[in-house]
C-alpha cells in the first residue's frame, strides 16, 4: 500500500481528535463507536472484493493498514496534547502515566481495590492538588470541598447506569431539583416519626440475633464473639427495605442473605477498581458481565411497583415517591427514574449505613473509654421509666454526634469518588489557584479527613472535637462526607 494512503489514514485520524473527540463527552457512545468502526471495516473489505478484485486477503491487509494508521492518528495526536504545554492542566502535578489516562487510578486502585489508599499515597507525595487523570484532578485544599460542591456539576461518572436516573445520579439540575420535593416530603418531621416503629420492630430483631449468635456455645453462655461487620450489615439492609419498601430483606431472623443483597455484592466490584466511566459503559454493554447489577435493579423496581399497586396504611418512603403518579401511568422516562431511586434507596440508604456503624462499633471497642461517655450520656437522656431513646432526643446528645462525625470524616462511606465538572467560567479554588472549565474534579473524603492543614491530630479518634473541642477542627467546612449544597445526598 502506498505511504501516502497510510499518512492520510493517520492525518485523518490527528485531524478526527482535533475537530472532534477533543470535544464534548463521548463516553455514552463507546459501543456505538466501536460497532461503527467494524462496520467502516467491512464495509470497505466488501467493496474492495466486489468493486475492486481484490483477494479476501489483500482486501483485509489493505483495510487493517488503513484502519490503524486511523486510529493511530487519532491516539498518538491525543497522547501528545495531554503531555503538552498545550493542555490546560499541564501545570498541576501528578504522576506522568496519570497524564496520558486515567486508566492509571484504575492500575493504582486494583492491586488492593482499595483507591482512597492509592489517593493518600499520592497526594503525600505531590502535595494538595493532583492530575489524576489526562483532565481529571485530585484536591484536598481545604478551601476546595464547598467551592466545588457550591459551584460545579456531576461529571460524565454519574452517568454510569443511565438510562436509569436517580435524584443521586441526574446531571441535570432542574431534574434534580424536580426531583428533590419528594424525597424532601419522605424525610419530613412527620414522616421520620411514622418510620420509628418500623425501625424499632428491625432494632429488635438486631437484639435477639446478637443474643442467639453471643448463646452458640454448649454452656449456653452470652459469652461468644459477634460478627459485628455481618449483623450489622443485614441489620441496615433489613432496615432500608422496611422503611423504603414496607417489607424487610429479613436477614437478621434468617441469618442468611438475600438473593438481592448477594446481587448488589457481587455486580459492586467493579466500581473497587475505579474504573473509567467510559470503560464502565462498556462493561454494560457486554451481555452477561453486569447481569447481576441490573437483576438487583429488577427486583428493586419490583418492590417499587409492588408498593404503588399495594396501598398500606403506614407510609414508606417509596409511597411517597410514587405519590404523583396515583392516578396515571409513569411515562418510559419516568419509569427509568423509578428505577434509579428504586435501587437507590436500597443502596444509599443501606450500604453506606452500613459501613458506618461497622467503623463506628470498631472505634468504641478500640477506645472503652468513650464507650462508657456514650452509654452515660445516653442513660442521663432517658426520662424515669424509659428504656428507649427516640430518634428526636439523640439530636441533642453531643457524644453521640461527635462519634457519628468523628466516624465519617475517619471513614467516610465515599471515600474517593464525588467527581464534579467545573463550570464553563472555570473554578478559582483560592487567589492564587485556577481550575479551568470542564476539567472533571474530585475531593477524596478519605485523604481530606486525614489532612493536617483541616484538623489537629487527624489520625486520631476525637468525638469531642466536633461539640466541644473545635479548636482541633482547623477548616470546619472541608467536612461534608455526603456531598453539600443542593446537590447533596437527600
């Protein structure tokens, strides 16, 4: 083949980068990419056969030669602009392989799936504003966490299980906003204290499941180590699926799991990997991979559905979402958004939960003294005759709030990715710092949490900090482990 064909093959592919893929998002359309890629292929092989007299296999040499020069066109002028001076991130520091991709998060994370490490390992080493990614940053500045949750929107990596769309999930903000009176009617006043007996009933079945499994001796004695981790585990899932649905996963009586908690586990473990949200995309595509994801959404949407066909007597916070569409049918768009908070609710409200207690558990078997301040406080909150606290009176016990802070900034159920999308006017993270427009940013809540510049003493577990002790919190607004503003977690 002629080496001008193969260098306008490759000028072609520099020239597709520069006019297009340089711009907008793209990471929806990598199927379609691919599959129209193979179908140029055949395409032109057919006509070299059919039109041309080529053989089968001069047809498939001359096409591969093309298409390669194509594509290296396209990747080698991609490659040079992210290393260049020309790239508006070329002045933050990082790593260099993290420049040309940020497949180099995902070969950092896989190792030990655990990416917060990776980050806190990297940010020790390059300081408080990291490229992660060819136009991704990392920033633990303690100015950074309410500029960027205040001012920039989702970026691509919520768009992982589109079409499906959660109030969580959706990029557009006059959705999102739709979208939050419900979710803000769910969680009123009111109706939390409508959900106290259902949570109760679950707070039950938690006391005589750690009992039984405490008794699994032959002396019949409580004296049996718990699988804390476990318990609490399906204590949060019995709990989320009571409240949300009005019929628990009833995990705790069984001491088994449920066939839609083992989906979730198994379909999750590709998100400890941090992967790209375009390779992501891809995964989905491919049938079977992520089969197990969308049977758990299946069966979260069926719960939905089983409420809106079944009306009960005592609200859940699903009733109170599918409260606009009592006397219609929801449209295709709409049903894919109840699919998005079915699985949404299941997932946020128990998995996160979840973690949380576990870290919190571990913390006060780690430091008996501040168990002991708890159970006092607790004690000196009930009225005479009482044996229970309502979740009203916790509020106002600084304990217990300090642990649940000191728990989230220690272990924040998030730790790594809240990616935001700069705004067109670009992000002045401080006088002397610019983000410029449509670079994808993040604030690992891990590494922040751990931070010197933010807190005294981070490394240690300090609930009096946060009631009575704020000296040791230096930057109070860099603490916000589920987002801020009004694109918070509801």
């Amino acid at each position: 083949m002629a080496f001008l064909e193969i260098l306008a093959a490759a000028s072609f592919g520099a020239f597709t980068f520069i006019t297009y893929f340089h711009h907008g998002e793209h990471h929806l359309y990598g199927v379609t990419y691919f599959t129209s890629f193979l179908l140029i292929c055949a395409s032109a092989i057919t006509y070299l056969v059919q039109k041309q007299g080529h053989t089968l296999h001069e047809a498939l040499g001359s096409t591969t030669q093309i298409a390669t020069s194509f594509l290296f066109g396209i990747y080698t002028t991609c490659v040079l602009y992210r290393i260049s001076p020309l790239h508006p991130l070329n002045k933050f520091p990082g790593p260099f392989s993290a420049r040309i991709s940020t497949l180099w998060l995902f070969f950092q994370a896989t190792p030990r799936k655990q990416a917060h490490l990776a980050l806190l390992d990297t940010h020790n080493k390059y300081g408080k504003i990291v490229r992660v990614g060819s136009n991704t940053l990392s920033i633990i500045h303690p100015k950074a966490v309410e500029k960027i949750h205040n001012t920039c929107l989702k970026a691509p990596f919520y768009d992982l299980d589109n079409p499906n769309t959660s109030i969580q999930s959706t990029r557009d903000k006059a959705l999102h906003d739709q979208r939050r009176r419900p979710w803000s009617l769910a969680f009123t006043e009111t109706r939390l204290r409508d959900y106290e007996p259902r949570i109760k009933k679950i707070h039950q079945h938690l006391l005589a499941r750690i009992d039984q499994d405490s008794k699994n001796n032959e002396d019949g004695q409580s004296n049996m180590p718990v699988d804390a981790t476990r318990i609490v585990n399906q204590y949060a899932f019995d709990v989320m699926g009571e409240v949300a649905f009005g019929s628990h996963f009833d995990m705790l009586n069984t001491s088994k799991s449920h066939k839609a908690i083992d989906m979730l586990n198994e379909s999750m473990g590709l998100m400890g990997f941090m992967c790209p949200i375009w390779l992501i995309r891809l995964a989905v595509a491919i049938p079977g991979l992520t089969r197990k994801w969308w049977q758990f959404t299946d069966y979260c949407f069926g719960q939905m559905e089983m409420c809106r066909s079944t009306k009960s007597g005592s609200p859940v916070i699903a009733s109170t979402l599918l409260e606009p569409y009592e006397k219609r049918e929801p449209t295709p768009f709409e049903k894919n958004i109840l699919r998005g908070e079915a699985q949404l609710l299941v997932v946020a409200g128990s998995d996160t939960t979840s973690a949380a207690l576990t870290c919190a558990l571990y913390e006060l078997v780690r430091n008996p003294h501040i168990k002991t301040q708890l159970r006092e406080a607790i004690s000196a909150s009930l009225s005479p005759g009482e044996t229970e606290i309502g979740a009203h009176d916790v509020r106002n016990i600084d304990i217990l709030n300090g642990i649940i802070n000191e728990t989230l900034r220690l272990y924040p159920p998030v730790p790594t990715t809240l990616w935001r999308l700069t705004p067109p006017e670009g992000l002045w993270i401080d006088d002397e710092t610019y983000i410029p427009r449509n670079v994808i940013v993040s604030t690992p809540h891990y590494v922040l949490g751990r931070s010197n510049d933010i807190y005294d003493r981070p490394n240690d577990f300090i609930p009096e900090r946060w009631p009575s002790k704020p000296g040791l919190i230096k930057q109070d607004k860099a603490f916000a482990p589920f987002s801020v503003a009004a694109s918070a977690d509801p």
